[in-house]
C-alpha cells in the first residue's frame, strides 16, 4: 500500500510542478537535508525551478510567515506530519506534499499528499529513505541518489547497533547491488576517517572502551602499549590507515578490556560499515557524511550540506571547517556542563538546564552524547533545555534504546500540553518547545507520568 501511494503521488507530482511554485521546507538535521537534496535534485533533473529553505522545526510562527499563493506546491520533507493541524488553513490555499515519518495526526484533505511510513502501518525509515523511495517513482535515473537515502538513515540512528532491518535494509542491498555502497563489518567507532585513532577511541562511548572511553592519555598509552603508531608521515593516524592486523590486534584488545571489566556483551563491538563510491574521501564514511551534514545543519550552514549532498566539490572543504568548529564547541560544551553542575538527577529522570549557553540547534545532540557517556545514570532518560532565540525554550529528550517500556514522544508531547508547550517525535527520541518558566512544571510532569510507569518498579 505504502509503494503504491508513493507510485500515485509520484505521477501527480510529476505534472503538477510544471504549473506550480514548487517550495520545499525541510528540518535542519542530517536526514532532513539528506531529504531535501534528493527532492531538489528530483526536481533539477525534471526541469523545475524551487525554491529550498532549511527550518529549526515547523512551527506555528514558521507557517504563518509563509505568504503562501495559491499556485504554491510545498514539499515539507522530515516534518509535517506531526503538524498537520497547524497545515489545515494552508491545506485549503495550496497543496502539499509531506514526507516525513514522525508520528501523525489522522488528517485528511484534498489538496495533502502524505507519505509516512507509520500511517501505513510500516516499519519505520527514515525521512531520506522515503524521499528516495519517492525520487525514484518520479524517475528511474534518481536511483543513483540511494547513497543520501543510506546517509540520512543512518544519521537518524535507524541500524540500531550498525545494523539495518526491513525494507531498511533492502534499500540497503540494493545500494550494494547497483554498486553505490559497499557494506563491511568493522569495529563500531566514529571518526574512521576525519579523526586520530586515538580520538576515536577516546570518544567511544557505545561500545564502552573501560578505561580509555573519556581519556585521550589513556587511549594514546593503549595504541602504544598494543604497538600502533598514532603518527605516521608527521599525520595523524586514522582507523581507516591501520592495516588488517592492526585492526585485528586493536579489536582483540577492546574485547580483553571489556571481557576485564566482566561486560556481559564484550564482543559486542563490531557493525556494518557503509563506504560510498563516486564520492569525495572525507564523505565515503556514511557516517561520517552524516556528521558533516549535522555539523553544517546545526551551524546555520544547512547549504554547505545540500552543496556537498548535490555533489559541490568545492563545498568540501567548506564543510571540514565547519565540522571543526562543531567539534570544538561541543567539548567546550561537555566541559560547561561537567563544571556548571547543569545536571539534576530525579527519581525517573535526568534534567539538563543548558540556559543560554548551549545552543537550541545543539541541545539534542548533546542530550544524546551524554545517554552513551559515563556523564548520566544512562538507565534513565534524558530531557535537555535550552533557550531559543525567540525566548521559549526547546527541550530534547532522549533514552536509550534498551529501555522499551517507555514511547518519550508521548510523554514529551502530554507533559508540552501541560505547560502549553508543543511536542512530539519517537519511541526514543523526543522535542517540544515550551514557554520560558515552565521548566519545573515541565519536570514535575514528566516525574509524575515516569512515576506512574515505574512508581510501583521500585526503580
Ligand atoms: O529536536 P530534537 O532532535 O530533540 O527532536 C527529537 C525528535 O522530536 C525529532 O524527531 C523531532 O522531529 C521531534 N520533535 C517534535 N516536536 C518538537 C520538537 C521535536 O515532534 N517541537
């Protein structure tokens, strides 16, 4: 049902934005601009000129500005189906195609074209995944543009433990079949090709390196204890130089510490790793392509992203400096937060207070570096808040995903209601926005419904 809809509205698509001003608004992160890039490359090789801009979140504010027309085609891509309410006045103006896979509001209406996963009962892809699905209706030649769809996927932590699942990953296979990704299995660290080794291993978190996971010292003592150089050519050395006996030599170590400090999954470390061809160095890393999207995203640099999503050579470089600075921010960050005592542990939650300092676009980020860090009681989850520059406050919640007996969109987006706040999103992975002032409601809220759930665990 869910392939044939898409095949319907692909037909649709293609002779309405002929006669239309086509418009795409997409989220700022990596699949939102994975999302995007696919739509506007669909559309430059249709012929149709666009018009892409890169939104925090669709909001209430967001839609108003809008000044829609009616001979307006919008292409919302990563968001809109949890907003279709705010949609319905536009809805009657001009149509839409949203392509999202957020939970959704039952809403129909003449002029919506709704692609979701979820409201087919589907298993769940991300955002690229669909607009792929979607190019490639329109036109058979945009299959080349499966390697964004794996990108955006993967930015979105869809392969839990490096491994996709369902019609994931048979997009997947099929990026293997027509050449455009190849998938092996390596040791579960980020970083493999813009990062030192010993960086890698410092910033590991999930896999748990006991020891040297937060220890740049300890990691650099490791390698030299295990014989790798950390410099090679007056270079840093990166996971993707070490030679296979290096990597083997390095793997076994990793499973002797955890075996050491008696984890009960101490093999666990190793996962699918997915190498583009046809694309620069720096993005043949899937995730790694993903860091730099969210990197520029995240800094306001949404276009170096689509630049070097549409295959901008010259963005490149643009992006590594902007993945610099992102880096360094968010140790700055990290550090902020271990010195300001930002954080409060309640009996069913952690609360971090990022006030004004930690940006509104990097407050999820940070809320999901600090579930795989050793900063957290990680067996709770966590709701991070920061002021916007519109003076709400943005809040991202997050939990790992071992503890199913929660869905944080839910509670997020009943706790948002409580405060008059809005929000929303997955099982594992929430927003909202609320009103500045609301934060201990907003807390005692989300306490009282944890400890409905858990109260009576003895947690
Ligand atoms: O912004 P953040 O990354 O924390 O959002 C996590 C999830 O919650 C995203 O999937 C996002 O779309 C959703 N969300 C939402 N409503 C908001 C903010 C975020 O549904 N106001």
């Amino acid at each position: 049902m869910f392939l044939e809809e898409i095949g319907r509205i692909a037909k649709i698509f293609k002779s309405l934005i002929k006669e239309k001003r086509v418009r795409i608004f997409s989220h700022l992160d990596a699949d939102g601009i994975c999302s995007a890039s696919i739509i506007s490359k669909t559309l430059i090789r249709e012929g149709t000129n666009f018009e892409l801009k890169i939104l925090k979140q669709l909001t209430r504010e967001e839609i108003k500005n809008l000044r829609i027309r009616e001979s307006d085609f919008l292409v919302l891509t990563d968001f809109g189906s949890g907003q279709l309410d705010l949609l319905r006045d536009l809805l009657d103006r001009a149509q839409v195609l949203v392509i999202d896979h957020h939970e959704s509001k039952a809403i129909e209406h003449l002029n919506l074209f709704h692609l979701n996963p979820l409201i087919f009962n589907e298993e769940e892809i991300s955002s690229s995944m669909v607009s792929y699905l979607f190019a490639k209706s329109v036109d058979i030649k945009n299959a080349d543009l499966i390697d964004l769809a794996i990108v955006g996927a993967v930015a979105d932590e869809q392969d839990e433990k490096w491994e996709f699942r369902g019609l994931a990953k048979r997009i997947l296979e099929e990026a293997e079949t027509i050449g455009k990704i190849v998938v092996t299995k390596g040791l579960r660290l980020y970083g493999r090709i813009t990062k030192p080794i010993h960086k890698t291993l410092e910033h590991s978190f999930d896999p748990i390196i006991p020891g040297i996971s937060g220890s740049e010292s300890n990691a650099v003592q490791f390698l030299s204890e295990l014989g790798i150089a950390v410099r090679e050519d007056d270079e840093w050395k990166r996971l993707k130089d070490l030679t296979l006996e290096e990597q083997k030599t390095l793997a076994s170590a990793i499973i002797i510490e955890r075996l050491r400090s008696k984890h009960s999954d101490a093999e666990d470390i190793f996962g699918d790793i997915y190498t583009i061809s046809g694309r620069p160095e720096e993005l043949q890393d899937a995730r790694e392509f993903a860091t730099f999207l969210n990197a520029c995203g995240r800094f306001g640099k949404a276009d170096i992203g689509i630049r070097i999503c549409l295959g901008d050579l010259e963005a490149v470089s643009d992006a590594l400096c902007v993945l610099e600075e992102y880096r360094k921010l968010i140790g700055e960050i990290i550090n902020w937060i271990r010195e300001n005592e930002a954080i409060l542990t309640k009996d069913f939650g952690v609360y971090l207070f990022g006030k004004n300092f930690i940006p509104e676009t990097l407050i999820g980020t940070i809320t999901s570096i600090l579930l795989n860090s050793n900063l957290i009681d990680t067996n709770k989850p966590i709701f991070g808040f920061a002021e916007t520059d519109s003076g709400e406050v943005k809040v991202s919640a997050r939990v790992s995903r071992d503890f199913k007996l929660i869905n944080l969109g839910k509670i997020v987006s009943d706790a948002s209601r409580q405060v008059e706040g809005e929000g929303g999103g997955h099982v594992s992975s929430a927003g909202a926005l609320i009103p500045k002032g609301k934060e201990d409601k907003f807390v005692q809220a989300i306490e009282d419904m944890l400890g409905e759930t858990f109260g009576k665990r003895e947690r």
